[in-house]
C-alpha cells in the first residue's frame, strides 16, 4: 500500500484542545502483519514522521523499546475477539526522542482482503495550568504539614500546618535540626529515617508515633509521616521533604480496638470472682489508668444466692453494701487505698447514690476537686489522700450484666497528667462490660459449685464405723472447679451377725445433676442391703433402678438431661466371725488388698457391667481376708491421674500402701496426695479399712435337736453364756428369745438347726435352718392359741430380720448392750 486511505491523510491536528477531546490523537492503521497502511496528519505532527515515510514499513521501527511478541499476541488475540486495548508504549520521534504514549488498538476490521487495526495515540501526560499563586496557597494553607530539610537536616522551608502542629515558630525552625527544637517527638527516630532517605534515594512512607508538642504540651498526639528525597537536574539528593497528618482520632480508635481485645484475653481467665475482679484491675494499670478500685455487692461474693441488691427489683433508697474485691495502683503498696481487699466500702463518688449501681451511666470527672464541699464532707480522709497523691481524674463505671448489678469499677489519674475524657469513657465502659459478664458467669458457677459440693457433702456419711469387725478411713477430694463436681460416694453399712457392708461407686458426668443420683443411688444401696441381699442380687437390683429412672425420664421428655447417664459400684460384705469377704463389682475397679507381711495385690473379680445397660448378670465372689488386712476401695479418679493410664495408677497404688503401720487416717492423706498431687477434673474417693477378727470366746453356737424338749436345754445354754459375758440384764430377754426363735425352728423348718450367739457391740442371737420360707410377723387375736412369737421377738429386741444363704435362711435378733 503507498498511499494512505482515503479520509486519513487528510485529518488536520487542531492543536491541544480540551483535556477529554480525542479529535487531535494521532491515529494510524496497522495490518495483520504489522505493516503501516494509514497513516494521519496528527500522527505526522505528532512523531515527526511524513506518511510517504512510514506507510507501507513496518511499525516495528517505531518503537523505542525491542519488540515484546508475547505482549503483541495478547494484543492481537484480544481485539480479534472483539475488544479493543489500551495501554502505554514507548515509541520513538523523528528526531530520536523517546516518548511515552497512550496507545488504543481497535477491534479488527478488513480492508479487503487485509485483516486491520486502527491505532490512535496522544501523549501520556498533559499538564493542567496552575498560576504560582495557586501552587504558592495549596503548600502553604493544605491540612497536611510539609517541610523541606537539607542534607545537614535543618529546616529550609515549612508550611503554616506543620508551624501549628509542632508549636513552634517559622523563624525559630529554620536552619535548625527537628531533634534541637522538639526533643519529646521522636526526633532522633525521624531523623535516622531522613538519613536513610538520603543515603538510600527511597521514599519512607506513613510512618506513625506519638509525641508530645508545643501545640498541645498537655496532650500526646499521634502522627503519620512520609519521606521524600529532593534531587537536582543531575539526579543528586539534595535535601528531604517530609509530609505530616496528624491522625489522633485514628491511632486512639485503633489503640482503642486493641486495648479491648487485649482485655478479652486477660480478663476472665479463671470462674473466680475476686481474681476476675483484680484481672480488671491489673489491666488498666497502668495503661489506662494509676489507681483502680473494683468494689463488688455482698451477695455477688456469697455463695448463697441472690440478694435485695442484685437486681433492679433492690429497693432505691436502700444503702448497698458493697466489699472491696480488687485494688491496683503504679504505687507500690497501693497507697492511695483507704479500704483494702475484702473489707467493707460504704463510699459512692458525690452527689452520686446507690441509683448510680443500679441504672446510672458512668461517672466521668475530668477535674477531680480536693476542695470541693461535697467531698470533704461526704469522707475527709479519702479527700486528703486526692491532694496527698495528686489524682486529679475519675471515671466511675457500674459493673452491670444481664441485667443485675454487681459493682462499681473506678479509674482515677495522678501521675499521668491527661484528664479522662469522653473517650476514656467509651474505653471504661467496654473494659468493665467484659469483666462484668466474667464476674457474673464466675458468681453463678461459684454458686451452683458450692450448691453441688454442699449436696454432695451432705449426701456423703458423715461418721463411718465400722463397729468391731473394722478400722475404717476415708478421703473425699472434690474435682477442681473446671471439672466440676463429681457423683463419687462410699459407705459403711452395719449388717447383722457383727457383719459390715462396704460400698463405693462413681456416677458419670458432673455438677448437681451427678451429686443427685450419687444420694440416690447411696439411698437404694442402703436400702438393699437392710434387706440382706447378697452383693450380686443387690448390684442387680441397683441396675434394675437405674434402667427404670432412666426409663422414666425419656417418658418425661428429658432423656436429653437424663440424670443416670451411667454408674459404677462395687459392695462388699465382710464377716468378722469367718474372716470371708463376699463381693461384686458392676464397672469398678477392683479393691486393693494389704495382707499382714505387706504383699499387696488387687484380687481377681469378674468385672460386671457398669449399671444402667441391663440384660446381664453380676457374679458374686469370696476371699478371706486374714486379721490386720488391709482392705481398700478407690474411684478410678485415684488411679487415672493427667499423666497416667490405669495399669499405672494402680501400680503406684501398691506402692504407696506399703505404708499398713501408719494410722489409717494419716495412710488415707498420704495415699491421696503421692497419686493426685495437683487438682485434677474428676473427684476423688478412697475408703481403706483394717479387718479385726471376732474372738472365738465372743461367740458360742449350738445344734438344735428337732425335738421342743431340746428348747429347754437350749434356753439354759443360752442363758448360761450370756452370764459369763456378763450380761445379766440381757440374761431374762435372751432366754424368751431364745425360746421363741427355736421353736419356731422345730416346727416350721428343715434341718439342719442351729443356734449361734455373738457378743459384738450388740449381743445377737441366730438360729440357723435349711429352709428358704421368710418368716412373718403376725397380730394374732385374744382367742389365737398361738402367732405372737415374731411379735414378741421385735418387742423385746432392737430389731430382727432374715438373711439368706446358700444352705438355707438365718433369723436374727440384736439386743442393745448397755
């Protein structure tokens, strides 16, 4: 192509024009092979190039930079597809100058055959006109402080915002260093940041730093600053320009935000009212402030629950009584403090009252007035300790949450000479919001923690004995406060023939829900055992109740709150007479048996099934346990600590018992405290006995002849031996019970019969038989010839029963011995 088309050669440019008008751009039309077919009279005024020149060349010669083939395929790839390109280029003029352009490519179009671009380009920048003056106000006048320092960083020129910010005159700051005139704002950081610009020629942006100024000596400010390096024609640095904005608001909502967040972390960190208080208290100083109180009601800090003054249901005119809870100060020993922690505070800043605690708005009191009437009369002592230690400010912020009061927190200045103000408030208000709701949630678990440690102390034995046949110890540890408060319980239980029955269990989960079903359970075992079942049948009983109070809780639609989730239990009774030990365990772990040469071992047990899962059996089993046997039953939060399994524990367990001579008392606090040395998340229950043996002299027995002669002879035996105990008194008692329990025998069971009398610390008269009938007391009438046997047994007794054993039954009387 050698000439260029028709309407292209003759566009005339019209000069600059209007910053946004297109009619002067160079244009020109490229074809596919990036050879010039048109060429403009604004592109020849615009590169110096005449069209008989260039058309008909390729463009690549145009440039001023080499050819970038991957930048051009996407250039060309794109307005194929219907999109046009703008971008910046390099190309060169006529007469060798290189310069920087907006070039805009069209989408393609044809020419014939000939796929085309049309180009239009104008330069990059075109300068705005700006009279001196203009340019003169808009440095001197704009809101942000500029300055122009030479290379010895001295002033060479400021504007009128920077003269106001620092506070210092134009005059007195030129020729002179920053660090001479304002040596409180940083000026040896911002210095050694200018002679990095120097020496480096790279710009330091938005550096920000508190001071103080001249402006505003009472006051820190924040600033934002940024660095420049001034260069010359010959691109040498011949001096800095610095730019200043004083973003105070911004940097205080920042520090602000921070301080918030830093409390949410610091603050609450344990469920204990005073130390949530005093981490208030700690907090703010000295950040925030140099003396803080935090005062907080008297039923906030008791267990007890709710007083008149925690709700907006207090009556307004009444006093409250509040209690210091927390005190903090940058003075060591907290000088300024009239009242110290846990005493009694009967103070309220004036001309405030208790209406302040229950709905007022913080307290703010920018200028504190030692001299003021309302002071000096309200409490003069407090008055002279503001003069004696300058405290000149005060914020007063109720402490509030969900709608309950539990306090007033107070932040007062002295050494830091700023006064609070509104925005202090803000920050007060958020600081004491966050430990209110601490405070409170503390309040309410101390509270229900204390409900389930005292449920559960007064669900426990309170006195164990365990009469004659053992020495018994104990040891109950409460879980610590995070894990709460555990379903652990033990019990000794007097069984009949001098027999002692010993139980322990573990209910599963924790809090009051747990400490209700441990009495529960303990109820139903005490129960079951007066009832002298064995330990398999009483373990199977006790599951049965389980299933069934669970039953009737999923009826009631709280399955979802079922108190039994699960429980453990091992009972066992022990016969000081035989020396045997019969047992069964539903889930717990087995007990730890001392023998008198101090071997100890754990005896081997079926496990059982914990209680609540029904459908299978418990299986009872017999050891005998020597005379001075240790004999001890455990919760498995005694052998499964933070740092052990089980197999563990109960190795030290062993272990620690090897102690069997120390008093039963000291042994059960030594074994508690070598394993659980520190709290741990589940409670902790050990019962350790020492079995004793009844001595052969205390009990007499003898067999029953199936003839009522043999009653005779039997009442006299009777009554012979329990003289030679002497216990005459008992002696009349004996013999009619005596008379009436083996007749009965002769007529009503199956042999073989027996008698056997125990002096224990009851006197106990058995007699034995082969017969599985229970016995039943009867109120025969005046015309019955007979019935009133049982009847004046119970009358003349303490109480009697029947227990069952594998041959047979045994009836049962016990006299109280005086």
């Amino acid at each position: 192509m050698e000439s260029a088309p028709e309407g292209f050669a003759s566009a005339t440019p019209q000069g600059p024009g209007d910053l946004f008008d297109a009619s002067t751009d160079a244009a020109a039309v490229i074809s596919e092979h990036g050879i010039v077919v048109g060429w403009t009279h604004s592109a020849e005024t615009f590169l110096g190039h005449a069209a008989r020149d260039v058309v008909g060349a390729s463009a690549a010669r145009l440039l001023a930079v080499p050819e970038d083939p991957v930048r051009l395929a996407g250039v060309v790839q794109r307005c194929r597809a219907g999109n046009g390109w703008s971008g910046q280029v390099a190309v060169r003029h006529r007469d060798g100058r290189s310069l920087e352009i907006q070039l805009r490519v069209s989408a393609s179009f044809r020419v014939g055959a000939t796929e085309c671009f049309l180009l239009s380009a104008r330069a990059q920048r075109q300068r705005w006109p700006m009279g001196q003056s203009v340019l003169d106000g808009f440095l001197t006048r704009a809101p942000v402080g500029m300055a122009v320092m030479d290379t010895d960083l001295r002033y060479v020129w400021l504007n009128d915002t920077l003269e106001r910010f620092g506070g210092v005159p134009r005059d007195a700051r030129l020729g002179r260093r920053l660090s001479e005139l304002l040596p409180g704002l940083q000026a040896e950081a911002l210095e050694s940041l200018m002679r990095k610009v120097i020496a480096s020629g790279m710009p330091v942006t938005d550096y920000e730093y508190v001071g103080w100024s001249w402006a505003d000596p009472h006051r820190q400010h924040a600033y934002s600053t940024s660095f420049f390096p001034l260069v010359d024609a010959d691109d040498a640095i011949t001096g800095v320009c610095y730019m200043v904005q004083d973003v105070t608001d911004r940097w205080n909502a920042r520090q602000l935000l921070t301080m918030v967040n830093q409390a949410g972390t610091s603050i609450g960190t344990t469920l204990d009212v005073m130390q949530t208080a005093q981490e208030l208290a700690d907090f703010a100083v000295p950040r925030f402030a140099d003396f803080v109180v935090v005062d907080l009601l008297e039923p906030v800090l008791s267990t007890d629950g709710h007083g008149a003054w925690l709700t907006d249901a207090g009556p307004a005119h009444a006093r409250p009584v509040l209690r210091r809870a927390a005190l903090r100060s940058v003075r060591e020993g907290t000088p300024e403090a009239i009242v110290r922690i846990g005493e009694r505070v009967e103070f309220i800043p004036p001309p405030h009252g208790g209406h302040l605690l229950l709905n007022g708005e913080p307290l703010l009191i920018p200028v504190l007035d030692p001299c003021d009437q309302l002071w000096v009369a309200r409490d003069p002592e407090r008055t002279e300790r503001m003069r004696a230690y300058g405290m000149h400010s005060l914020i007063a912020v109720p402490m509030r949450a969900r709608n309950t009061a539990l306090g007033l927190a107070t932040f007062v200045r002295s050494l830091n000479p700023v006064s609070f103000g509104p925005d202090d408030v803000l920050l007060a208000r958020e600081l004491v919001a966050r430990a209110a709701v601490c405070v409170d949630n503390a309040r309410r678990y101390t509270r229900e923690h204390a409900a389930a440690i005292t449920l559960q102390r007064s669900l426990l034995p309170p006195a164990l004995h365990g009469g004659t046949a053992l020495e018994v110890a104990s040891s109950y540890l409460p879980a610590d406060p995070s894990g709460g408060v555990g379903g652990d319980w033990f019990d000794v239980i007097p069984l009949s023939g001098a027999r002692v029955g010993l139980v322990i269990g573990d209910v599963v989960g924790h809090g009051i829900s747990a400490a209700a079903s441990m009495g529960r359970l303990r109820t139903a075992v005490q129960t079951l055992a007066a009832m002298e079942m064995s330990p398999d049948d009483l373990l199977a009983h006790l599951d049965d109740l389980v299933l069934r109070l669970s039953d009737e809780e999923a009826a009631a639609g709280t399955a979802g709150r079922s108190t039994f989730i699960g429980a453990t239990c091992l009972y066992a009774v022990y016969d000081p007479v035989s020396r045997r030990c019969a047992l069964a365990r539903a889930g717990h772990p087995p007990p730890v048996v001392v023998a008198p040469d101090g071997h100890a071992y754990f005896p081997e047990i079926p496990a059982g099934p914990p209680l609540g899962l029904g459908g299978m059996a418990f299986e009872a089993t017999e050891i005998e346990l020597p005379e001075d046997s240790l004999f001890g039953l455990y919760t498995n939060g005694l052998i499964v600590g933070r740092d052990q399994d089980v197999e563990r524990g109960m190795s030290r367990l062993k272990e620690v018992l090897d102690h069997t001579g120390d008093d039963l008392d000291t042994l059960c606090t030594f074994v508690v405290r070598q394993l659980v040395p520190v709290p741990q998340p589940d409670d902790i229950a050990l019962l350790l006995t020492r079995t004793h043996t009844l001595a052969a002299d205390r009990v007499a027995s003898w067999d029953i002849r199936p003839d009522p002669a043999a009653v005779g002879t039997l009442r006299a035996l009777a009554t012979r031996q329990v003289e030679e105990w002497g216990l005459t008194e008992l002696a009349m008692t004996t013999e009619l019970v005596v008379s009436e329990l083996v007749t009965n025998a002769i007529r009503y069971a199956a042999t073989p019969l027996r008698l056997r009398l125990l002096r224990d610390a009851r006197l106990t008269c058995e007699v034995s038989d082969a017969s599985s009938t229970a016995p039943r007391l009867r109120h025969a009438r005046s015309t019955d010839e007979g019935g009133r046997g049982l009847f004046l047994v119970a009358q003349l007794t303490q109480r009697w029963g029947a227990r069952y054993t594998g041959e047979g039954k045994i009836i049962w009387a016990d006299q109280e011995i005086l």
